[in-house]
C-alpha cells in the first residue's frame, strides 16, 4: 500500500493550524522561514484579520493554506513517514510541486506574495463570483449551464459521499450568475464566499500579472509522482510543472483527475490538508484522514499501522 499526501485547492479567510504551530516546533521554525520570504508576521499566517482589498486577501488566504500543507509534510517528514505519491489541486498542485523537488519552496511562497502588489480590475469592471451546482448522477453541467456562456466550470470537485450527484463549481460575472441563478429552481446554484471568479478566463489579467515572475522560477523535473487537476496523468517534466502554473489561474480543475492518478500510482490511504475539501463529502477510492489539528495526527499514525501502509522513511528531496 502507498501513502498519497492530497492537498485541495481553495482559500479560507479563518485563522487555522494554531494547535500544530504550538504543538511542533518545526512548524514554528517552518513559520518563521516562510514569514521571512514573504516578508510577513507570523501571526498573519495564522489568523490576523485580513485586509479588505479582494486580492490581498486572495494572496495572503493562500499563503495560509500553503504554509499549513507544507508544515502538516514537515511535521510527518519528522516522523519519518514520507508520501510516495502528491496530488494537488489549484494551489495545492502549487505547492505539491515544492514538496515534490520541482520548485524551490522560497520561489513558490514569494510567487504567491507577490499577488499583493496585483492591482486587481478597475473599479468600474463587473464584480465576480463563484457557486456550486449539485448535478444528479447521469446528468451533464452542460445541461445546467446551457444558455449561459458567460458562465464557466471551474472546479469538477467529484461525486457526493452518497453518490447522488457530483459537484461542480462555476465562475462568472455578477450579472451572468444572477442569470443562471435565476434560470434554475431555488437551492440548484448555490453561492460561495469570495469574489473572484478563479480557475476561468476572468483571471487573465491576474495570469498576465504573474508571467513575468514565473519566467524567473527555477523549475525541475519532480522527484515524486506528482498528479495535478489540470490533465490527466502523471506530471513529470520541469515544463509540465511550468505549463501547470501558468494554467492554473484560469483552466478549470478536475479533483477525480487528481484521485484516479493517484490510485493508479497504488495509493491506498492519504492524507488530506485543504480547506476545500471537507470531511465526508465526497466519495473517495481510498480512506482519507483530514489533518487541521494534532489529534488529526494520531488517526494518520494509527490508520498506517491498521492498513499496513508502505512509505519512504527517508525523502528523496533534498
């Protein structure tokens, strides 16, 4: 049995990982690393209050959520238990492919601070938003989103724990959404938080924004097998790596890719750090333990004692 470290996608405005910093000390020195790179308090990494302005706040969410993958990968790494396998998705890929030796950790947090400086849309351009839509099994998104091309899939998140349907997130403008809103019984589209619409074209600005600095990312070839939810299949190259972070702000994103990979490559437990990616709702094809807090830690040890799970007691990244 392989172990699969699986790290979601999507941004929480919430302090989080405050248990685990008290708890290891490896995470504090990780912390103060990080803080240092991004040229930031420590405690904005764990739950000051963010600003206001939409994409500070998307920057500094994200840098949150990576810090707390990365730390929850150093705290086992201590441990020595390693993955053999990563899957990430959206920003999880982003930082998979730090823990995979395929990005210098500092490039890949500085590339992330360095959307503070982004100055968003004018004023005057149309807000934007972002909603779920539950589709029932043997049906389409496309069916839902017919007459709406203003509307995109953004995130293909998988197939409810009860298997009734499938999740698929979707982005667009304001006026677009109310549309689509509008157009379906109360309860099918169903708002998210946030106000960007990320993972569509309505991102190009920011895409175009970050190339300049990602020309600067000393890219490699990962050392581990490395799944994102861009494509299918195993990303293996350092230009596979480089094509996934230009992708990313505005392709939609496939969860199942990520999994089905994984399970190909013979994971057979994982464990999970996202935000996106909530406790029993999805239908995974192998068991799954969350880590948010120090008691997460003690479920991973025991399930890889209970299911006699194999993995590298010594990483293969320097």
């Amino acid at each position: 049995m392989g172990l699969g470290l699986l790290l979601g996608g999507g941004v929480t405005r919430e302090p989080q990982g405050l248990e685990l910093y008290q708890a290891f000390p490896v995470m504090r020195d990780l912390y103060e690393q990080i803080a240092d790179w991004c040229s930031l308090p420590v405690s904005m990494l764990l739950g000051d209050e963010l600003p206001q302005e939409v994409e500070v706040q998307q920057s500094l969410a994200a840098v949150r959520q990576a810090a707390l993958s990365m730390a929850v990968h150093d705290i086992l790494a201590e441990q020595r238990v390693h993955p053999s396998v990563i899957g990430g998705l959206s920003l999880g890929g982003v930082v998979g492919a730090a823990l995979a030796g395929a990005v210098p950790r500092r490039q890949v947090f500085r590339l992330m601070a360095v959307g503070i400086d982004f100055p968003g849309l004018p004023a005057s351009a149309p807000g934007q938003r972002m909603a779920v839509i539950t589709v029932p099994d043997g049906e389409h998104i496309e069916t839902y989103l017919a007459g709406h091309p203003e509307v995109h899939p953004a995130v293909w998140v998988g197939t409810s724990a009860d298997g009734s349907g499938t999740f698929v997130v979707v982005g667009g403008e304001n006026a677009a959404m109310d549309r689509l809103t509008a157009a379906h019984p109360e309860g099918v589209v169903t708002a998210v938080p946030g106000e960007l619409a990320i993972h569509t074209p309505l991102r190009e600005p920011y895409r175009r924004f970050l190339a300049p600095h990602l020309a600067e990312v000393d890219f490699k070839d990962p050392l581990l097998p490395l799944y994102s939810g861009l494509d299918r299949g195993r990303l293996s190259t350092a230009d596979e790596i480089r094509d996934m972070f230009d992708r990313n702000p505005v392709e939609p994103v496939h969860l199942p890719y990520i999994y089905d990979g994984m399970v190909d490559a013979g994971v057979d437990f994982a464990v999970i750090v996202s935000s996106s990616i909530p406790p029993g709702l999805l239908s995974l094809p192998f068991p799954v333990v969350h880590v948010g807090r120090p008691k997460d830690l003690e479920k991973v040890f025991s399930a890889l004692y209970e299911l006699d799970v194999r993995y590298p007691e010594r990483s293969v990244v320097a």
